[in-house]
C-alpha cells in the first residue's frame, strides 16, 4: 500500500459497500466496546480497584485464573509472585481496556482497535474460560469477544465512527485508511477471510473442549466444587508442614476448611484440628505466596480460589513418628488426603 494521500472514491460502489457493512455491525461495536471500556468504569471511577489492600483488588480476580489457565499460566504466575509487577500489569490493561472500549464504540482506527479487541478477548479466553458457575460464563465472553473483534476488522466502523468523517473531510494516507475503515479489495481478502474465520472457529472447539468437555466425554465444570491440592508434606521436630493450592470451585467464595486429620498406617485419626483451632491459626503459620490469601474465618479455616500457601501446624515427635497421611474436611463434606 502506497503511503500517498488518497482521494476519496465518493461514489464508489465498493466504498458504499463498506459504510453499509459497518453500519450493520454498529450495534456490535458499541456493545463491545462497552464491555471493555466499562472494565476501566468500574475499576476507577466507580470503585478503586486497583488498591492492592482492598478486598476488590483486581489482582485477586486475576489470581482466580491461574489454576486452570490454558497456556498463559506461566504469565500469570510470575505476575502474582511479584506484586508491584502486578498492580503495574493491571494498571496498564485497565488503561489499555478503557482506550480501545472508547476508541471501538466512537469507530476510531476501528481496524487498529479491532485487532486489540481480539488480542484482550483471547487473554480472557486462555484465562478464565474455566469459569462460570451456572454456565460457560467467561469463555462464551471470550470467544464472542475474539470474533467480534475479527468481524469489525473486516468491515471497519461504516458511517457512523469517526473514521468515516475522517475519510470524507480530510483523507487519510492509505496507510491510514487501512487501519481506520477505508475499503479494502475483496479479491485480496476473501481467503483471509475464510481462512480467519476458520482458525476461530477451531480456537472455540478447542477451548470448548479443553475447559469443559463440550464436544465429547463427560461434560464438566471446574467452578462447581471446591477441589484442593495437597503437597509437599515436611516432618519436622515439632511441626507438620504442606503445601495447599485450591485449584477448581466457585471463584466468589472460599473453601472452608471445617477440620484436619492426622492419620496412621491404617488410616485411624491420631490427631484432629477442628474448626476452633482452624478459625484461630496464627497468620506466621500461613505463608501465602499470592495475592489471593489462606486466612482464618469466623468458623474454618477459608481457601479462595488460586490461593496458594505453605501450612505450618505443631506437632509431637510421638505422633509425628506414626504419621502416614493428612485429610483435610470442606464443610461440603468433600475430602482430600496427603500421604507423608
């Protein structure tokens, strides 16, 4: 493409065509921009969430991801490991959110816009397409987010967004004209299109499949049940220590831990910590390693989820010496067991 001034071809059939096109997918684009600038709304002008101290913190939504991230966990992991890159990351999307979700509903550089659309929507996708309580939740906003994206690329913004009173008034470079919502041939295009359209089509049975079963096997959702993950067990002269990662269930509520058992060889209690001992442990013997934290309740001991902490509970030598297994008891009734 030719970085020269271009006329504007007023009446053009092809030019008609593409303010026809964006104005049909018009309620599209303000709908989903909306979705992604109402992220920065509510996090900076409705409420503070960027305060790393509140209970609102952004960071600790984000730290709900990572169990069951597909891909990006890595990504997020360090991100939670270190919480000044943390609140910077969040600060940076939320800013980024907020400009894209505005620039897409007023149809400025809508092709531009369009392309970070798809990149925020597949970010939730990889993310949190896990969840959903009642349903697929946060997967159907990621996927519908990427093909919104895609689809607003391929017609631009029409004639209502400014890059329609752009191109008519003053012209753009053809470079310009690219990016906003100038025409684009349909011979150059139509397999990319295809194409494009495809590969999504792929990443949504993909995802469906990976995070919830929905092509075949048994259909399932991680955000139901608390589901726990033990390891790591350490027998010192006085203390028992292990590792507790809550790794699936419902991301607005803990796991409440009601009662941990020490077990011998044939699986008789030898010792139990019940829910008045849990809902008073010390904050020295909870190392959290997230922003999402292991705490002591009113009546248990709580567990967010992606939380991730080290135990620390004292312990004899005499019993220490015929341990062999830990169960911990949800107040659902769930269990989980650690052999020592």
């Amino acid at each position: 493409m030719s970085n020269q001034t271009t006329a504007l071809p007023q009446d053009g059939q092809q030019f008609l065509s593409y303010k026809l096109l964006g104005v049909f997918n018009l309620g599209l684009r303000l709908v989903v921009g909306w979705t992604y600038f109402s992220a920065f709304w509510r996090r900076l002008i409705l409420s503070n969430k960027l305060d790393p101290d509140a209970a609102n913190y952004i960071g600790i939504k984000f730290n709900h991801f990572l169990p069951q991230a597909l891909g990006i966990g890595p990504i997020i992991e360090f991100l939670l490991e270190h919480p000044a890159y943390l609140w910077w990351a969040m600060l940076f999307f939320t800013l980024v959110e907020g400009v894209v979700g505005l620039f897409f509903m007023l149809g400025f550089l809508s092709r531009l816009m369009s392309l970070a659309v798809l990149g925020l929507a597949l970010g939730i996708l990889l993310g949190s397409g896990w969840l959903g309580t009642t349903c697929l939740d946060e997967w159907q906003i990621g996927i519908l987010g990427v093909s919104a994206g895609a689809s607003i690329f391929m017609t631009g913004g029409g004639r209502y967004s400014l890059d329609h009173y752009a191109l008519e008034h003053w012209g753009w470079s053809s470079y310009l004209s690219f990016w906003s919502s100038g025409p684009i041939r349909w011979e150059r295009f139509q397999k990319p299109v295809l194409w494009s359209s495809l590969l999504i089509l792929a990443l949504a049975l993909y995802t469906n499949q990976y995070f919830h079963s929905g092509l075949w096997g048994q259909l399932h959702n991680k955000s139901v049940k608390p589901k726990l993950a033990l390891s790591a067990p350490l027998l010192q002269a006085d203390s028992l220590s292990f590792e507790l990662y809550r790794i699936e269930g419902v991301d607005v509520y803990g796991s409440f831990i009601i009662q941990i058992e020490l077990l011998d060889e044939r699986g008789q209690v030898l010792k139990t910590w019940d829910q008045k001992v849990l809902s008073s442990l010390p904050d020295q013997q909870i190392q959290n390693a997230y922003p999402a934290k292991i705490k002591a309740g009113a009546h248990s001991l709580v567990v967010p989820l992606g939380a991730k902490a080290r135990l620390s509970l004292p312990l004899s030598k005499r019993l220490a010496a015929k341990a062999k297994a830990l169960r911990l008891v949800d107040i659902s009734g769930l269990s989980w067991e650690l052999s020592l």
